[in-house]
C-alpha cells in the first residue's frame, strides 16, 4: 500500500471549523434518544426531557414545629405581662414536626413557649400569625411545577427533588457509545510476559476508555488489531454499525503501516489529516455512515491532549451538554522555551506558589511521556508564530488541579534523587491534596532558581574543589545576601552503574577510558557530573578519552536505564538507581545531598510539613532501604546564611 502522507498542516481553529461543520451536515450533533432509567442509577445522567412535579411538596399543610396546632385568632393578645390561656382540644393540638395540620387550626406554637397548667389547660404568652411555623402544602413544590428542564445534569440533590415530586424513574439521554479500536501489530496486552523487544503494553486504549467515562460515554474496547488493512477495514466497520463514534488509536502517520487515513478515506470522508499542534500533530479526523470517525495518534500524549481537544466536546455535545472550560492562572515559566514556529504546542507543567506567585516548571514534552500527564498540574498553549517563551515570562496556565492543592504544592527545583519520590508519597499521605512538584536541572540549576525565587528548596550535592566540603562556597557564591538554611538530607554513595555481572569488569574511572567502553553522563551543572569532572581532573583523564562523555541524562534512574538497555556500558549514580533496575554497582565515592532552604520557605506552612517527615525516623528507614544512604543526621541543620 502505499504510504498516506499528511493533507496539510491544518490549524487548529479550521479543523475544528471543518470538523463540526461535517458532523452537523451529516446529523452526527443531534443529541442522543431518551432512556428511562430508575433515579438511584441517575446520578450524572442528562435529562431528555422536561421533568415536572407529580406531587406537590409537601403535599399537605403540615407542622414545621414540635409544639401546639392552633387558630392564630385565639392567640391575640398573649403577651409575658397578659398570658392568655387555651383549652387542650377545643383550642390547641399537641403536633409534632412533620405532623399534618389538624383541621380549623392554622398555626402553631413551640412546644418551648408553652406552659402546661395540668386539667387540660395551656398557657401561651406571646400571640402567632396565621401559618407561623407550618409549612404549607406547595411551599416546596406545587403539582405539574417544572421540577428540572430538558439536558440538565442530574446531581445528588437533584435525585432527591425528582423523589419528592412523586418520580421513581427519569428519561435521561442515552450515553454515548464510543467505539476504541488499537491498532498495532507491536501492542500487546497488559500481563503479556514476558515483553519482547519492540512489544508495547497497549495501555492508550485504557485511558482512552476512562475519559470517555469521565465525559458521560460508554466506551466500548475493541480487541487489538494488528496493522492488516483489510482486517481494520472489517472492524472500523462492525464498530460504526454498533457505536455513535468509533476512535481508531495510532496509525493515523506517514508509516508504510499507517492506513488510517486511507480507511477513513475508503468509508466516509477524510476531512482532516495533519493539524497543526504539538503533541498530536497526525490527527485524523473524518465522518463515515453519518458518524464521527477519529484516527488518534499512538504517541500516549497525543492520544490524550487530541481526545480533549475533539473527541471530548463531541462526547458531551450528543448529550446535549457543554463542556465547562478549566480555570486559567497566570503563571510564571520558570526556562525558556523554544517553540516550533508553526504549530499551537501544549506544554505540561508542575505549578506551585512560591511566594506571592505562581510558578510553572516545564516537565517533558516528548508526545510518548505519558507520566508528564500523571504529574501536570496545568497545560500552557504556546501559540503558533511565537517562537516560544523567556524564562520569567508570565503564562496562561490552565488549571488540571485545584488552587487549593497546588498552594500544598512544595516546589524543588534542582539535583535528582530517588528519596525525594519518598518524600513526595510520604507528604501525600500526610498532608492530604499536597504534593512536591520535583524539577531535575541539576544541583546548580536548583541554586540558580531559588535565586529567581522560583522555588521553595533545591537539592543539591555541589562538592567545593578547594574546602572539601558540600554545597556552602556555591550558596555563598550564587546566594549571597539571601538568607538561607541548608538541610542535610543523607549520605549517599556514587558508583559505576553496569550490567548485571559487569561483563567489562569495571572497577574505576581510569576503567572509562578504556577502547570500546560507552559512557552515559549526566548533564552540566548537575552535582554527579561536577564530582565527576573533579575526579578525572584529579586523575588527569581528559573527558575527550571518554566514549560517550557527551550523552546526558538528567536523573539517575534515566543513567540506570541507558545501562539496562544497552544504550551504555557504564554511567555514574548512586546505588539505589541501580537496584531500582538491577544492575550492578560499583562503589566509588560518598557524598553529601542536602536542601538548600531560603529562610521565608523554611519559616512558612507550606514545608512545616516537609520538615516534620524529615525528622521522623520512620521516613529515615524508608530511604535508607534504598541502599547507598546514610541516614545518620537526616533532618538536620548544617549551615545557616
């Protein structure tokens, strides 16, 4: 077959414009047939229909008081100076909240502001107003009164006002039926075991299914399909007779495989193939038998930011409902950001209040990296045309969580370690709705943030050449005139990572430059790497003798993957990466990981709690079964500025 190239890189705005102007030509939009469902299975059900009031409510006069049932004539005059006194029977009823109102009576009077004289007398001394304290049939509601109107979204209190006006079941828009065909003769189910080089765990169709259900659909998964044409064909067909949308998942590129485009071509009409956004750029969009068909992309973040983008109001539109825009704040970046010229790119990114502001960090935007969508607090749209954003520059962030918890949010910008993981569960579990949003740009980079005032603490490991000692000569150096706390974290031992038996026989730096061996660094400014530099200084290794030297990585667990996979030979880490992986570390030097604090972060509430778990041992031994930490005087203060 041959290969379906792009249409054209299509804006966003005209393929939305292209899109919905289809759907509405083919009567994809109408909203979805009526069902009639008992009310306890309503909850967030859209209502078909125009719901009125079968029974009044209440639906008789009755007592809204414990006290006596009276006509509020006899009570005139009753005053503490004049009481006047009522005749139990004739003139007055004891009744209880929710009691019918006994017939002639019109009123009645708290059971605290009646005396009992005994021989059936009652003493009442202040007077009441007709229909005081009684609710009076209809208050609440009146029979055949519009209860809810047509496309509403039916809440918890909702069930229980269509209960009182006498309804046991609703007509509510049938869900929408969303048909997710994968696609890929790499996908493999989740549990295959064990996975082959090149096997993808097909886990798109898993979060597709969820957003759906978010949205008030009913997703249907369909099995995985390998990439035969005819085969697709057959299915996107089975799933267009039984579904309203059918969503093909990948396939939708410029691969000799890639035949989505060409199937929605073949069946309906291909509207879209190409839109001009990052991730997601391979978007297919297309009507077919007077339905909405979608190629999603496979890249997981694609998938997931193209889904909210067109599959998410289509979902709600036949249930005849909006789609509420998240909040927007404004934010500040926290690096600069380049940009492709043209293309809308949406950026995730880790926000919290530092300060008086909100402050963005940037997390991956690889299209593939579906954990930057599990850690983002918000997406920033960097529009087409701008080449992208300065460091400092204010942003619309829009919101994926709560201001209240990105104010619980502890922002650490700096060197990468796997305690801060623990520390970041351990605050969650403490501190309900906080987190700690973690930026790895290396020690330095951390201590050049908090100068910026975009963070609250910065790990750091920086080794002073001349003093011997961790972290003090940079603070002094790149935070001078700031007041600030250094916290020690633990003692940590650096290593070679290698594979399991180190089959090269590694056993020190001078083993790196050795003919054949690949390195895997970690980038500039970061603590392992200005260690490293150090020791090969001290060795009088030149970093050019070094296969590999340039490849960066920015977390130890990234070295301990280039390791796993043969990407490297060797990186340097610490000991915990390599179990995390089990690889085979070889012990070379222990140094110091502290927190570097600025004083009005160290004061505030927002890390009272981050410095409490600290200090708790419990926290210290779930780090020290890591491996490779000393744990002796975590929490601990060792230098103040």
């Amino acid at each position: 077959m041959p290969r379906e190239m792009y249409l054209e890189d299509i804006p966003l705005e005209e393929a939305h414009a292209r899109f919905w102007s289809a759907l509405e030509r083919a009567g994809a939009l109408v909203p979805l047939p009526a069902e009639e469902i008992p009310i306890d299975r309503a909850l967030g059900r859209v209502t078909a229909a125009a719901v009125f009031a079968r029974l009044s409510v209440p639906h008789y006069h009755a007592s809204a008081m414990d006290g006596i049932a009276v006509r509020a004539d006899d009570t005139l005059g009753a005053s503490e100076t004049s009481p006047i006194q009522l005749e139990l029977g004739p003139q007055a009823i004891w009744v209880d909240t929710g009691d019918p109102l006994p017939p002639d009576t019109n009123a009645v009077i708290m059971a605290e502001q009646v005396q009992e004289l005994g021989g059936g007398r009652l003493e009442i001394m202040a007077a009441v107003a007709p229909w005081q304290h009684v609710r009076s049939m209809g208050e609440d509601l009146v029979a055949t009164e519009l209860v809810l109107p047509e496309n509403h979204v039916l809440g918890a209190v909702d069930l229980g006002a269509l209960t009182a006006a006498g309804h046991t079941c609703v007509s509510v828009r049938r869900r929408p039926r969303v048909a997710i065909l994968p696609t890929g003769s790499e996908l493999v189910e989740a549990g295959a075991s064990p996975l082959a080089p090149g096997a993808i765990v097909d886990f798109n169709s898993v979060v597709l299914a969820g957003q759906v259900r978010e949205w008030g659909g009913d997703p249907l998964r369909l099995p995985i399909t390998p990439d035969d044409r005819d085969l697709l064909v057959t299915r996107v067909r089975e799933a267009l007779a039984q579904c309203d949308v059918v969503v093909i998942n990948a396939g939708s590129s410029a691969g000799s495989e890639d035949y989505t485009a060409g199937i929605v071509r073949e069946l309906g009409e291909l509207l879209v193939h190409g839109v001009a956004i990052r991730p997601g750029h391979p978007l297919v969009l297309g009507v077919a038998s007077g339905k909405a068909l979608i190629g999603l992309p496979g890249y997981p973040v694609s998938a997931i930011l193209t889904s909210e983008l067109f599959l998410k109001p289509l979902v709600y539109r036949l249930q005849a409902v909006s789609v509420a825009p998240r909040p927007v704040a404004k934010a500040t970046m926290t690096r600069k950001l380049l940009s492709p010229m043209g293309e809308d790119e949406y950026v995730r990114v880790k926000l919290g209040e530092v300060g008086d502001r909100l402050i963005a960090a940037p997390l991956s935007r690889g299209a593939g990296v579906i954990m930057s969508m599990v850690r983002a607090d918000g997406l920033v749209r960097i529009p087409r045309f701008f080449e992208g954003v300065h460091a400092g520059a204010l942003v619309d962030a829009e919101l994926l969580r709560s201001m209240d918890d990105i104010r619980k949010t502890v922002v650490c910008i700096g060197s990468h370690d796997l305690a801060l993981d623990l520390l970041s569960n351990a605050l969650a579990r403490r501190t309900p709705g906080a987190s700690l949003a973690s930026a790895n740009v290396g020690s330095l980079g951390g201590l050049l943030a908090l100068s910026r005032g975009e963070a609250h603490l910065a790990g750091s490991h920086l080794l002073d050449e001349n003093s011997g000692k961790y972290n003090v000569a940079y603070i002094q150096r790149h935070l001078a005139g700031r007041s600030v706390v250094l916290m020690h974290l633990a003692g940590r031992v650096q290593g070679l990572i290698v594979p399991h038996g180190n089959p090269r026989g590694l056993s020190s730096l001078r083993d790196l430059a050795a003919p054949g061996v690949q390195f895997v660094n970690r980038q500039r400014g970061s603590g392992t790497r200005v260690l490293l530099d150090y020791q090969l200084r001290q060795l009088g290794i030149s970093p050019t003798a070094i296969g590999g030297y340039e490849r960066e990585q920015y977390t130890h667990l990234a070295v301990a993957a280039d390791v796993a996979s043969g990407a490297a030979d060797v990186g340097l880490g610490i000991l915990a990466a390599a179990r995390a992986l089990e690889l085979d570390f070889v012990p070379l030097f222990n140094e110091e990981y502290q927190l570097v604090i600025p004083r009005e972060h160290y004061d505030s509430a927002v890390l009272a709690p981050v410095l409490s778990i600290l200090r708790d041992q419990s926290f210290a031994a779930e780090v020290s079964a890591l491996g490779g930490y000393d744990v002796t005087n975590m929490g601990r203060v060792v230098y103040e500025q």
